[in-house]
C-alpha cells in the first residue's frame, strides 16, 4: 500500500487558551513520523498565536520523504538524522513549511502508537476516517456501500502550529490556516475542533480548549520572531521525547467501578425543559420547530479513566464512525465516535450528512427490521429528519452549481442504534467556498435545531452546562481535501477528573419527554458500558471508598500560615479538605501508628477527625444497582 505518516507536534506551554496537535498517521501497511516545532509567544489568532498577515505567501512548502525501514525504531533514527541535516543546511527562506516523513513496512495501529505516547506537558490528538465499506444505508430493503475517499488514521504529540481564537472562527482565521497548506503537500493538514458556540461562557473544564482550535504541520516565519533555526532546534529537543514503543489494548484491563453518577439537568428538570421547548415550538405564531436539548452527565469512578483505551474500544466496536481525540497539555481529553458528517471536500466536490431519528437495533434480524421500519413510518421522526435535510439543501443551494441527494431517506445502521439518514453531494462553483460551507452549516438542525438562532437563544436559556466541543466541528483542512464530523457521541475524560457524557435529542411537535430521556441513555450506552455500576449503598452507610492506593497528599499536613517582619505565625494544615465548585471535596485526616496501634481503632480516629465536615452533609439516600442518583461518597486518608 501507499505510504502514509506521522507527525510529531509541539504547542505553546504557556497558554491555557491553545490547542493541539498535528499527528501521526497510519495507513494499512505503513506508519510515518513528520516533525514540527513549537513556539513560546502567545498573542491571539494567526501562526502559534502570534497574529501575521494571512494573505502573505509562505517561502517554501515541501515534503521529504525518506527510504522505508523495517520498524518504528530504525525510523526514529532516521528522523533524527534528517533533523541534524537540517541544521546544517537552512533553506533560504523566511518561511515555510518543511514535513519529514519515513515509511514503516511494520503494520502499527495509530492509536496504539499514541497511547504509548505518555507525556503529560504534549498536547494529543487522534482522528480517523470512518470506513467506506461499513457505512451501510439500507433503503427500501436494499443494502448499498457510501464510496469515500482512503481511509486514514491520524495520531501525533504536540502542535507545529496552532491556532487559537477567543471569538467565532472567521474568514481571516481560515486563510491564515490555508496559508500553511499547499496542494503539492495534500498530507500536510490543520486538525482540531471549534466550540457549538463560541459566544457562550467558557466552563473550567473547557479552558484549556479556548474557542476556536486548530492545528497544523511543521514551520517557521521570521516575520513572526519564530526563526528556521529555532524551528529546528525545538523539534529536535522535542523528538527524544517520543516514545518508539507501541502499547496495544489490553482486553483485561480492569473495568471502571462508578461511584457516583449525576446528570445535568436530572430527569426532573428534563421534564420541565422539555415541556417548556414543546410550549413554545406549539405556540401560535412563533417560528421554533425543533430544538436539540442536551444532557452532560459526570461520572466519578474508582480508577483513573484512559481515553484512549475508550477510544480503542469504540473503534472495536464499530469502525463506521469517525473517531477523534483532542487533548491539550495536563487537561482531560475530547474523545468521541460519531456517525455524523458535517462536510467533506474533494476539490470542488462537497458531501454532507442529514442524520437525525434514532432507535435502538434489534437482538434479532426480524427484531431489527421491525424496528428499523417503525424509525421509517414514525410521523414525528420524519418530521424531524424532513427538518435536518432540507436545510443542509438549503445552504449547500447557496454555494453550489448542482445538489445531489442520494438516498433522500434510508436508515443508517450502527452497531448500538439506527437513524434515519441521507447523503447529500454539491459542485461548489470555487474551492473557496468552503469557509462559507463551514460557517454556514455549523450547527446544523441534528445538534441545535431550526431556526437556528431561536433553538440557540433557547438552548442558552435551559442548558446550565457548556457544551464545549461537544456538538462542535472536529475534523481537518487541507488544500485540496477537507473534512469535519459533528462533534456527538462524546466525552470529556481525564486524570483525577473523572467523565462527562454528553448526549442531545430532537424536541419537536410530539416528542415525549420519558422517551427522548430514554434516547440519551441509549446514546450514552456506548460509554457506561465500558464501566461497572455502584455497588449496592444503603442509606446512611458511611462507606470510605479508597480511589488510589497512593494519592498526593498535596498542603495537607504542610506549613500554613504568614511571614511579617517582626512577627510570623504557621499551623500545621491538618483537620483539611480541599474543595471546589464541579469538584466536590477530598477530605483528609491522618493518625500515628506506633507499636500497640490497632487498625480498627486508628480508623475510628480517622473518622471522628473527618466528622467536622461530613456532618455538614447528608447521607446518601438508597442507592440500587444500575441507578442514576448523586452519590456523595467520602474519602478519608492519609
């Protein structure tokens, strides 16, 4: 097969606000390492932050592609020494963009790779294509295969450049991306992802990300403080960093025991935002017909969660989907495997997916299709996947020469749940056009509703989470091609942070409340069944749950006080806790063993010692198996 490659990226350590990565690809038989730089200026949006004229020319942009090698090892190697010839001989340019690549015979796994890759100060990234033959319409009970362009895996560390933007994505934006991108170098791409709504508040849990995100491949521009030989330089301190070895999943990892799970909103507030959706969607005169309402779920577990081992199990699953991952340095990952296509772009060919109306798939095939022709025959699932379709028509109408629907309306089959589905191609009149493609479609009536800006005003008044990325465009440009999935079927994962599960459903005339509650779990599945539920919790048990066998311990029994000139004071920081909003609280206590100590006794001491702060909860109520209800669980350690 054609060689493909793997990038290694570098990003600015000291934004909170950037992102990511520029990655590492694999393509059947092969696996390549292109490598990039990193910059240490911050200012707002344009090349590494640094703001720079988007219609000048870049110097140079090439490929070099090295001869293939046996194993990861040996191309490592090779990359090294490319990098130590580029030292010694500069190009004459101001800038430019330079990608290396070395070819790998060995078969290696994208993900496997990255999982291996461990440093917590790199920024991470993965995306894959969903698979041509996997994606299955069923359309008046004929079978048929989407054809696509090649699939390819993408995976790399760090970013060469990056592009960060506290405002929407603009046109500017766009072009000082596509400055980076050159036909000649069709696999010198921009990865990343841009919020559901750049307007709305930015959660903790979201900062890292900042608004708009986007990264791309190795470069330098001097115009910009950012010099061919620091570029060098950078990538070289950067590539010993990478890690050759390879760490595939192991089945036997042990499941993740959940300790508490809270929903935002609960079912009881579902109930009430969705009357109140469908109140104003049956009002006279007023314009809303749909509204996707979200859920954002919190999942606290016994052990820390990795990402990427989810990811690989989703992709298990089922690769008919797209899989993504977006991490910045020391925050929780992006991770999702979503079935919707927002557009791709072949040249002056663009495709999109209609995709709304979900059912379950059936344990049988009868089972199956009976399931599949009552999503087909539902009055109100037609409605609102009518909704969907003909407003991607609508706006591809508006930049393209022709529009092609094919199928108008079929059922597209997952592993876990089926919708109802359509594909739509365009000729765009120029391959400009794809900015307003891009701002045009995003969001779409699947994830936000129609009319847009009265499903948004809506959804900014009942939703009391951020969405983030979730619902948002995730995916890559590149000059000749370009391609982005909605960003759905995800989750925010991390170290010590636990998950949020994110899910939406369609609110139209005739949804039911308890049945569109029943779809979020459905949709939600693909990742709570990667865990175990909460063992059985009785009320007013006091139940100590250890999450680690270590943890850092941090101020507690350190130093607090104050320094003065004269005088200074400092306690000992026991009888502590450490609390916070969305965090909950970690309560420490700690007791001397000495010889005659009696374990049962000394955790006595540590309970009496936490009591001056679990007396100001209340107990958990009667937890079941399997029961989605807030558990306030207490740790209580050294």
């Amino acid at each position: 097969m054609a060689a493909k490659h793997c990038t290694a990226s570098f990003v600015d350590m000291e934004s909170k606000k950037c992102i990511i990565h520029t990655p590492t690809v694999y393509a059947k038989q092969s696996l390549q390492f292109a490598t990039q730089r990193h910059n240490n200026q911050f200012c707002s949006l344009s090349m590494n932050g640094c703001r720079g004229d988007p219609r000048a020319p870049i110097g140079t942009i090439e490929t070099r592609t090295f001869p293939a090698v046996p194993n990861l090892a040996l191309a490592m190697g090779n990359l090294n020494s490319a990098i130590f010839d580029m030292k010694s001989n500069p190009p004459p340019f101001d800038s430019g963009i330079i990608r290396l690549e070395v070819p790998i015979l060995q078969r290696i796994e994208a993900l496997d790779w990255l999982r291996a890759q461990s440093h917590q100060l790199l920024p991470r990234c993965f995306f894959s294509g969903r698979n041509p033959s996997n994606v299955d319409c069923i359309e008046n009970g004929s079978t048929s295969n989407e054809h696509q362009h090649k699939l390819v895996s993408v995976a790399g560390i760090g970013s060469a450049v990056f592009f960060r933007h506290l405002h929407p994505f603009s046109l500017d934006d766009w072009r000082a991306i596509k400055r980076f991108l050159s036909k000649k170098c069709p696999l010198i791409r921009a990865y990343g992802a841009i919020r559901f709504d750049p307007m709305a508040n930015i959660a903790s849990e979201w900062e890292a990300f900042g608004s708009s995100m986007i990264a791309a491949t190795v470069a330098w521009d001097s115009a910009l403080s950012w010099t061919y030989r620091k570029a060098v330089s950078s990538v070289e301190a950067t590539i010993w960093q990478v890690s050759s070895a390879v760490k595939r999943l192991n089945k036997d990892t042990p499941q993740a025991i959940v300790l508490s799970q809270a929903h935002i909103p609960n079912k009881i507030s579902w109930d009430s935002a969705v009357r109140r959706a469908l109140d104003m969607i049956n009002r006279k005169n007023s314009m809303l017909i749909k509204v996707v309402l979200a859920r954002s779920s919190r999942v606290l577990t016994t052990i820390d969660i990795d990402p990427l081992m989810w990811l690989s199990c989703l992709k298990i699953e089922g690769d008919s989907s797209y899989a993504f991952c977006l991490q910045p340095p020391e925050s929780p990952a992006f991770i999702g495997n979503t079935p919707e296509r927002l557009f791709y772009r072949d040249r002056l060919t663009i495709s999109s997916d209609a995709l709304a109306g979900t059912r379950a798939r059936g344990g049988s095939e009868s089972l199956d299709v009976q399931i599949g022709n009552d999503l087909l025959s539902s009055p109100k699932d037609h409605h609102e996947f009518t909704v969907v379709r003909e407003y991607i028509r609508r706006k591809l109408e508006t930049v393209c020469s022709s529009i092609l629907i094919e199928p108008e309306k079929a059922l597209r089959k997952l592993p876990r749940v089926q919708h109802l589905y359509a594909r739509l191609t365009g000729t765009l009149e120029r391959e400009d056009d794809e900015f307003k493609i891009l701002s045009s479609l995003h969001p779409t009536p699947a994830v936000c509703g129609f009319p847009a800006k009265e499903a948004q005003i809506l959804i900014a008044e009942t939703e009391m989470f951020d969405r983030g990325l979730y619902a948002g465009p995730v995916g890559w440009f590149g000059c000749g091609e370009s391609e982005f999935a909605v960003g759905i079927r995800s989750a925010l994962v991390g170290k010590g942070f636990g998950a949020l599960i994110y899910a939406g459903t369609g609110i139209v005339e005739g949804s039911n409340s308890a049945l569109e509650w029943q779809e979020l779990e459905l949709k939600t599945s693909q990742f709570t069944k990667l865990m175990k539920p909460a063992p059985l919790l009785l009320r007013g048990e006091n139940r100590i749950v250890v999450q680690k066998e270590t943890f850092d311990g941090g101020l507690y029994a350190g130093p607090v006080g104050w320094f003065g000139c004269g005088e200074s004071e400092f306690a000992v920081g026991i009888r502590s806790s450490l609390v916070g909003k969305g965090f909950g609280a970690l309560i420490y206590a700690g007791t001397g063993i000495v010889e005659g100590s009696n374990s049962a006794l000394e955790w006595q001491e540590l309970e009496l010692k936490t009591s001056q702060f679990t007396k100001l909860m209340k107990p958990a109520p009667l937890l079941l198996r399997g029961e989605n209800r807030i558990v306030v669980q207490k740790v209580a350690d050294r």
